[in-house]
C-alpha cells in the first residue's frame, strides 16, 4: 500500500473520476483564500497537505505522459507483428527503444514536485497531522528498469514474434502497474483535500 495512516480516513465517500479529481487538485492549490484570509500555502495547518498535494499534481502529469508513450509502443510493437522482412521490424523496434527510453528521461527530468515521487531516489513525502499522526506518500520507480516498469530492450530488433509476445506483455503489465499507482495517488489526493477543504 502507498499510503499509511495512523487514522482511519473516509472511505464511503463518493468516488471520482480521473479528470474530476486532478481538476479538483488544481483548484485546491490554486483558491487564494481559506477563511477568507489566509492562502492555504501561508496557513500552517494546510501547507504541508498543499505541498504533498502538489507532489500528487505533478505526478498526474509524468504518468499521462508515460501513459501515453506505452500505449504509442504498444501499437509499434503490434504493428512490427505484421511486418513482411527483418529490416521492416528492426524500424520498428528503432522506434520502441527511443519511447522506452524517453520514459526515464521523463522520470528523470521530472519537475521537482514529482521527483519527490517519483524514480529510484526519491524519498517520499510525509505530512504531519495531529500530534503524532503522519500521513506517508510513498515513492515508485516508473523507469524502465527491473524494478521499475521492467520494459526490455529489443534486443533482437524484433525480428521474432516470440520477442514481440514477451516485450508486448511487458507493456501490458507495465500499464496495469501504471493504473494501479494512479489509483493509489488519488486516493492519497482525495484525503488531502479533504483536509485543506476541513482547515
């Protein structure tokens, strides 16, 4: 689990979408007023849920991108199936090691809000609450590596359906690991805005 709480949260409140909670995020950091004096980044009862918000926000945006790069290699991958020759399939493989690669450029040159989040250094996020209470962000590695999103290289040029079967299993599992970490970020972005909304 991403997240840990010494509290027990909310959890028969209405889902929401995808769109509907980042566009939700994006008014939480951006209303001015909280009590109709302080900004919730000045206020030091909402800061630290604002600031980890802000983590959550700017991950949103690395994994759309991410998001969209697998589904662009998955098509590659497909469509290097149906190639007639050898030198045909090795364009294709080409081009799914430029996007495999640019998905850790992606990690890698996050803005500095994801990075707290993301790739195999960061750190986490940790937000203190009442007394002793710590609510956790946890970090994940969405490069390519082993530990990460595990995308092969193809090291074959897909020349074989074999390595072709393999890679587009790899970006089948890579995705669902995708959706599994954007669900556990919106539940962690749900119950921080309801602690700026409750300040």
């Amino acid at each position: 689990m991403f997240s840990k709480l010494s509290k027990k949260s909310d959890r028969d409140a209405p889902e929401m979408s995808d769109t509907d909670l980042k566009a939700s995020a994006a008014r939480a950091l951006k209303n001015p007023l909280r009590d109709k004096k302080k900004c919730v980044r000045e206020n030091p009862e909402t800061k630290p849920a604002v600031d980890a918000l802000s983590a959550i926000e700017a991950t949103f945006f690395v994994i759309d991108e991410i998001r969209d790069n697998l589904i662009e290699a998955s098509e590659l991958v497909l469509s290097a199936m149906t190639a007639k020759d050898v030198a045909s399939r090795s364009i294709f493989a080409e081009r799914y090691d430029e996007l495999r690669q640019s998905i850790t450029k992606l990690v890698e040159q996050a803005d500095p809000e994801a990075a707290k989040l993301l790739g195999q250094q960061a750190k986490g996020v940790n937000v203190s609450l009442e007394g002793s209470a710590r609510y956790s962000l946890s970090p994940v590695d969405l490069t390519i590596s082993e530990t990460g999103l595990d995308l092969p290289p193809p090291a074959q040029g897909l020349s074989t359906n074999t390595e072709i079967a393999l890679i587009l299993e790899k970006l089948d599992e890579a995705l669902a690991k995708l959706g599994r970490i954007s669900n556990f970020y919106m539940r962690d972005a749900k119950f921080l805005m309801a602690r700026i909304d409750a300040a």
